[in-house]
C-alpha cells in the first residue's frame, strides 16, 4: 500500500553500507538477469527482448532503477518521489506500446524476485548477519507493493487520456469546490447533482478529503507531471489551480518536489460537503505566505500547522482594531521600550508566572522582570488580573506579532 513507502525508505537507510558497497559492482549482472527472467516468464516481453537493441535498453533502464535503489542503502532516510515517478512513467510507456496492466505488473514481481535473490546471495558471501538479509528483505517487500502501485497509477493515467477519466476528475474537482474560492452554502444543489453522476459513473466519493490551492510566480516553471499520483483529482493550471486528496500525508508527498516559484497549501480534512471551506483556508494560507505573513519550511503549507495564525488573521482589519484598542496603553512608550514591555506581557499573560519564572523563560535577572511588571501594572491595571481581558491582551499581542506593519 501506499502508506509504507516511507517506512520502507528507513528500512534501507538502516542497514549498512558495506551491503551496498558489496551489491553495487554487481549491479550490470542482476539487471541482465532480471531482462532475462521478464523474457523467459512472461510471454508479452519475449518477442520485445528478442532484439538486441530491445533488450539492450530494457537492461539499461534495469540498471538505473537497481542502482538507484541501492543508493538508498547506510544512507538517512529519505522520501524518493523519483522512484515512484519512474514506474509511473513505466506505466505509462506499457499502455502505450500495447502491453497489458498484468503484464507490467508481473514484470514488477520477476525482477523484485530475481534482485533479492541475488542481494541475498551477495550479502551471505559478504558475512553479513541474518538480520541484514531480514532487513533487506523486508525493503524489498515494501518496495514490491509501492513500486506496483505507481506502475498501475500510470497505466490508470494512460488510459484516463483516452478514456476521458482525467476530464471526469476535473469535473469532480470542479464540483466539490463548488466552482469558487469559496461557497455561500456548503455543498451546492448542482454541484450535488455532478457528484452524484460521477459516482455513478465510477468516481466514488471518500469519507474525508483535503483540498489544495496552488500559487505560481510569473514566469514559474509548468507544473511537473509527475509531483501527484494519478488518482489525485488535480488542476494545477486550472482557474482557481487545486487539488483533491482523501489522504494528504501519502498521496502528496511528492510536492516537496515543486520547482521555485511555486507554493502549495494543505487544507484540513472534512466531509466532501466541506470541500470549498478546505479550499478558502488552503488559498488564505497560500496568500499568507506570499506576503511573509506565514512561515513554512517548504513548498509545501500544512494549515494544521498554522491554525492560530489562520484564525487571528481571518479578519485583518478586525485583529488590527483589537491589537490597536487593547494595547493602547503601550502606545506612547519608545519602539525598544515598548517591545520590551510587550514581551513581557505576552509571558505573564500566558503563564500567570512569577518574578523569577517571568525571568528564567524569558532569560533576564528577576529583578529586571519586577521592574517591567511594575510599569505594565502602572499601565494595565486591573487588567492584567482578569482572565477574559487577559485573554483579549494574548490575542492582541500575537495579532501584532502577526501582522507587524499593523503595530
């Protein structure tokens, strides 16, 4: 299943190096015998391999995926969208020149096959331990399944080109998001309607589904093919661009691969009917982050990460009016003052703490902290000991954080 390819990753990254260093000049002589076994047990690649130049270039190809996958062994773990990418485009390749689904399938099956036994015989030959092999194993088990899966989604892909299926996602898509950055009522009667064909028509609806919403710079890149599988209900070049996914943590991973210039934002997962609501959030978080008022680490913004920040900034001119009104009283102290001031405010408003803890988090002597709590209970008053005005000054204070050109 998808699910495991991650795991599967750190289970290479776990075994040592020397296995790879053992395998690796090997490589040429398992991908010939794997070209060979695909010919000699599945009739549909005999006839392909029976010609030098045929087989010549499926050995190549076998080559480059082994060594690729033998790369990934002693070394940190790590998600390899290529991977999956290449056997979807295998998939692709197979519907085009006639092959059938099973077949590129069963070729999966006879090179993993034929790989781990010769792994297996090198690492024994090698002295490495039974829980080496276990592992390897184990690696190659899981690669089987996610290596199946891509191919098949690429076939599905191939055929969805010819059969109309990928206009059908768009439509879906299309549907679910009501057609709008957002909806005035959830789930409209018409965009229902299209759904409900849909699902007759063999596109089922899941449970739970996140939306995306892109963002590209003038002049970006197109969007790689590649980046989302193919059963991803997904317009990246569309009006607004979006996507689709009943599981985000899987079926995006490959979005860590965006080229510059371009941004991804992850909704929350909600019921279908809820769709155009994961989308405003998705786009309010894109927008976020291209005026630097949202930070990620990436490409890619999971709102799940910034809840609070998408809450105090729904309504930008509200939170500026309560930054501005309730933290009045610091408004005629000096900008290196009053960002002391503040501080401080922020941590006794949030832990209630004393003098001494007031100083140890905030890493300043005690009697620094008396003296700033002096002067915001000069300011302050009474305030500062209710907990709903206490709670109105947190806001304020992280509402200005948030939007600083607004302090």
């Amino acid at each position: 299943m998808r699910g495991s390819a991650a795991s599967d990753s750190s289970v290479w990254s776990r075994l040592p190096q020397k296995l790879g260093d053992a395998v690796r000049p090997r490589i040429p002589e398992i991908a010939r015998a794997c070209v060979d076994a695909i010919a000699a047990e599945i009739p549909e690649y005999s006839s392909r391999f029976a010609d030098e130049p045929g087989r010549a270039s499926a050995i190549e190809l076998a080559r480059r995926g082994i060594e690729r996958d033998v790369d990934r062994v002693g070394t940190p773990a790590l998600w390899q969208a290529d991977r999956l990418a290449g056997f979807r485009g295998h998939g692709r390749d197979a519907f085009h020149s006639g092959l059938s689904r099973e077949a590129v399938q069963a070729a999966v099956r006879v090179s993993s096959r034929v790989t781990w036994r010769w792994i297996a015989d090198i690492a024994r030959e090698a002295g490495l331990s039974g829980d080496v092999l276990y592992g390897a194993a184990e690696g190659m088990f899981a690669d089987v399944e996610t290596s199946m899966t891509a191919v098949a989604e690429g076939y599905s892909a191939a055929e969805a080109a010819v059969s109309g299926t990928g206009e059908r996602h768009r439509r879906l898509l299309r549907a679910l998001l009501g057609g709008r950055a957002f909806a005035a009522e959830p789930f409209p009667a018409e965009a229902a309607n299209e759904v409900d064909g849909l699902a007759a028509a063999g596109l089922p609806l899941p449970e739970r589904l996140a939306a995306v919403a892109f963002r590209a710079l003038p002049g970006a890149p197109e969007f790689p093919p590649d980046l989302l599988p193919e059963h991803v209900p997904a317009d990246p070049a569309g009006d607004p661009p979006a996507a689709l996914t009943p599981a985000p943590d899987v079926d995006l991973i490959g979005l860590t691969g965006l080229p510059p210039g371009w941004t991804a934002a992850v909704g929350p997962l909600v019921p279908p009917a809820q769709a155009p609501e994961s989308f405003r959030v998705a786009r309010r978080a894109v927008d976020l982050a291209a005026r630097g008022l949202l930070d990620a680490p990436g490409p890619v913004i999971w709102c799940r990460d910034h809840v609070t920040t998408l809450l105090l900034l729904a309504d930008e001119f509200l939170v500026a009016q309560l930054a501005s009104t309730t933290l009045e009283p610091l408004a005629g102290l000096s900008g290196r003052r009053r960002e002391q001031l503040a501080e401080t405010l922020l941590a006794l408003v949030r832990t209630r703490g004393s003098a001494p803890e007031l100083g140890r988090l905030l890493d300043l002597h005690p009697q620094t902290i008396r003296a700033r709590l002096k002067k915001l209970g000069e300011l302050f008053g009474d305030k500062l000991d209710d907990p709903a005005e206490r709670l109105r000054l947190e806001l304020a204070l992280l509402a200005e954080r948030a939007l600083p050109d607004r302090g």
